[in-house]
C-alpha cells in the first residue's frame, strides 16, 4: 500500500508508560524508517508527569538508543524532533482543553485539518474518564471526512473483566465515538504466524479439504511463558492468567483455526467469520468447568509485589473447548497458557485421527521460531517395510522472502490505513466473554481447587493432561 499522504498526529495517553516505551515508540520508529509514515507526522505524549517536550524526547531517545544500531541512530534524531508533550491528568477537562490546544496549533502550523489517533497506552480502568473527557473536548470529532482529517482511537485489551463490563464499555464507546473509529488491539491478531494460519489454510487445498472432524482429532493451542508477573502484580491479581490471555489471544487462535473461509479477505468479512466461530462455541457448564478446566499459581507468586498474601489467582490454565458446529462435533481442543513455565513456547498443534501413535501432526509455531512443521509417517530405508515418523519443516524467518513485521508496527500501520481486520470487533469480544465468565464464576465457586507448581519447570504441561 503507498504511504499515507494526509498528516497525522498520534497522541499517546499515557506516554511515560511501559507499553510505550516497549511497544509503541519502537513500532512508530520502524514506520518511520522504513518510510512508511505522512510527511507531515508528529507524537504528541499526555500523561501526569510534569515534563518539557525535551524531557519527554530525552526519555524517549534514551529508551530507543538502546534497540537502535549505528546507522538507526543518525535517523533517530530526526524522527524524535517529531515528538512534544502535554502534561494532562487523565480526570481533568482542562488538560485536555489544553491539549485540543496543542493540536490545533500543529494543525494551524500545517494549514490543514490532520487526521488524529489517539492511543489509550493506560490500564482500563481509566478508560471511561479519558474517553468522556476527549468527547467533552471535542477531541472525538473529526475535523475532516473518512478519508482525510478523521479521528481514531486505539483501545487495548483488556476490554472489561467480564461480559457485564465489556457490553459497559462497549456502551460508552459506542456513545462518543462511532464503531469506525474504534480500534481494538489484541496484538496476537498481528504475529506473523497467526496471519500465516489463514494463509496456509486457504491456500493449501491439500490440507483445507481434510480441516474439520473427519481428520482432526485434537487441537492444542499453548502460550507457555517463562516471565512471571513482576511488575506487574497489582494489574494481574486480579486478572489471572485466563483473562490475560485465554479470552483473546488463546481465543483468537482458536477462531483463525476452525473459522470458514471468509468470501474475501476484507476486514469486514475475516471480522465476521472470527465472530462466527467464537459464537459457536459451546459454553461451557459447570460440569465442563469440573471435568475440563485445570488451574494452578506458581509458588512464590503471592510474594509479587501486588499480589495478595493469600491469593487464589491462576497463573496457570488448561481449558478445554468444544465447538457447536456439524464441521467441529468430538474435536478436542485445548487451550493452555501460564507463567514461570521453563520455557517459553507459543504454538498450535493440529493433530490428525489415526491408529494411535500413527497420527500426523501439523504444527504453527508463533514463538520463539516462527515457522511450520509437519510430522508424518515414512518407511524407514532397508530390506523389510517399516515405518518411522519424519518432520518437514518451514522457518519463517530463515526461509521466507521479505522482512516480517512486528506485531505493533503493523497495527499502528493498519490503523493509519484504515484496515480493520486485526483488530477486534465488539462482537467477537462479547462472545469470547461468554466462553470464558462460566468458568471464572466455576473457579470462584471452588469447582476446581488451585493447584501449586514449580517455577520454571515445565512438568505442569506433563502431569494432569487425563484429566482434561
Ligand atoms: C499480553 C499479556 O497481552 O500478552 C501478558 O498481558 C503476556 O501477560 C503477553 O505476557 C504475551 O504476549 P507476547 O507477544 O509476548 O507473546
């Protein structure tokens, strides 16, 4: 797609933040050098801390120096003269009148009406006072149409604790800004590799002929991770591991491996056949929460900064799911994602039916090594026939053609573009809630007790699997 043309300005909220220091102003930079940015472009950062623009460009240059090699850095110069500051307390109408300001002089300097896009990079919580406080300002209202001089906002996950406060939220949103402004992230949506899931499905006849019941016995969908929470203890107390990531992005897996395929591969029809799938997932009863969900904390978690003493937060699921469709009826699938686990692996395993121990496996490999592997069967070499399993295999990044993009760039890229495929629908959310608030109330009913493991061993992925 050619570069943008018409100017922009991205306001970050909540720009002396961990998300934009490790997400977002790396992701804009990459843009940046690769071009790929209006001519005319500015960040503009908001957030409480009393700072200069040279304060908040210093914080940004010292946090970017870091990633940057030696040719990067001459560019890095040019691209922070792009950055201000606005102080702003998130609860204040004032600062945000005064930010309208700010933007409205850069538009002034310009001559021209900018598109703005505003990153909420805040936790949730303070999603409705910033949101309220951008309409009272009327910094919601485009000054120009669609396609030139509109306004976007960017929200991240988590969207709501539940389905009660996402259709809350969703409320307000929907009250100030109009659903085509609204972009919401669930990063896994832009892996390269997830991409490659619809890629590889729908252009491989071989193997899309063969995806449902009648070939495919169990799908096991894994993001083990080898971090634990610190830092980050007060946010995920009371969160856990199934909100943090099995009501998106396990989800989301999920939907791009058993969804049908789309008429085309706009954003509105990919978005609805996502939706689709997660609608038709059979929520799950209390029975289902006793005999197919497992959950366990890591020991010492309860000394994370944050976490309570006597918490019952998991920092480790296994979930088991069913899809309601003819296509899906007895397939397996599994999701399962924790912290402090050894090792860190993010994949999603596809595993044929077939005499048992004579089974194919298809594997998408997110991280740490992109790429595809296939397990099948061979004859091994010799006089008499048999068989011995033998893998083909596909690295993303040693064999494909082109440079990948990161998660972030590419979202920040499709947004100015306008491109909502990645990002989540309100809908799809809803029915991600629907599959997962069953089994949170099971949890805190005490269906199934916590249990404890190890850190960094990786034996919890081992032990229990019957249970499931
Ligand atoms: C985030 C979660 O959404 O995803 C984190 O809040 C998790 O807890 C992260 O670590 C995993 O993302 P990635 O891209 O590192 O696999």
């Amino acid at each position: 797609m050619d570069k943008p043309k018409i100017p922009t300005i991205i306001v970050i909220l909540g720009a002396t933040g961990d998300l934009t220091a490790q997400k977002i102003t790396p992701a804009l930079f990459n843009l940046y050098r690769s071009g790929s940015l209006p001519r005319m472009f500015r960040v503009v950062g908001f957030a409480r801390r009393g700072l200069q623009d040279r304060n908040f460009t210093a914080m940004a240059a010292a946090n970017l120096i870091k990633r940057a090699s030696g040719p990067e850095r001459k560019e890095l110069k040019k691209f922070l003269s792009l950055f201000s500051y606005s102080q702003g307390f998130f609860e204040k109408k004032s600062d945000y009148v005064r930010l309208k300001k700010r933007l409205d002089e850069i538009d002034r300097a310009w001559g021209m009406c900018s598109n703005k896009l505003f990153y909420l990079a805040v936790p949730p919580r303070l999603y409705p006072e910033i949101l309220k406080n951008l309409a009272a300002t009327g910094l919601n209202e485009p000054c120009g149409g669609p396609e030139s001089g509109w306004t976007r906002v960017i929200v991240e996950k988590p969207f709501g604790s539940d389905l009660k406060s996402a259709k809350a939220l969703d409320v307000l949103l929907g009250r100030l800004f109009a659903e085509n402004q609204i972009y919401r992230i669930d990063h896994y949506l832009a892996k390269e590799m997830l991409q490659n899931i619809l890629a590889f499905r729908f252009s491989n006849t071989l193997f899309e002929a063969n995806w449902g019941k009648d070939s495919i016995a169990e799908v096991n969908i894994r993001l083990w991770e080898i971090l634990g929470v610190e830092g980050r203890g007060g946010f995920y107390d009371g969160v856990g591991a199934l909100r943090d990531v099995g009501q998106n992005h396990l989800l989301q897996m999920l939907a791009l491996v058993a969804m049908e395929r789309p008429k085309d591969f706009t954003a509105k029809r990919v978005r609805a056949a996502r939706l689709n799938l997660l609608r038709s997932l059979k929520t799950p009863t209390e029975r289902d929460v006793k005999t197919r969900t497992f959950r366990a904390q890591y020991d010492g978690y309860r000394s994370v900064v944050g976490a309570a003493s006597d918490s019952e937060t998991e920092t480790y699921f296994r979930v088991g799911a069913e899809i309601n469709d003819p296509k899906w009826r007895g397939v397996q699938f599994t999701l399962e994602a924790g912290k402090r686990l050894g090792k860190s692996l993010k994949e999603i395993e596809i595993i044929s039916r077939g005499e048992s121990g004579k089974r194919n496996t298809l594997t998408f490999h997110v991280e740490p090594k992109e790429g595809i592997t296939i397990r099948f069967w061979a004859k091994k070499p010799g006089r008499t026939v048999e068989l011995e399993e033998r893998k083909l295999g596909f690295n993303f990044r040693k064999h494909g053609k082109g440079k990948p993009a990161e998660d972030y760039e590419k979202l920040l890229w499709d947004c100015i573009t306008d491109d909502q495929t990645l990002f989540v629908s309100s809908g799809e959310i809803k029915a991600m809630w629907k599959f997962v608030d069953p089994i949170i109330a099971g949890w805190q009913k005490g269906l199934v007790p916590l249990a404890r493991y190890k850190p960094d061993s990786s034996k919890i992925t081992k032990s229990d699997t019957s249970s499931l």
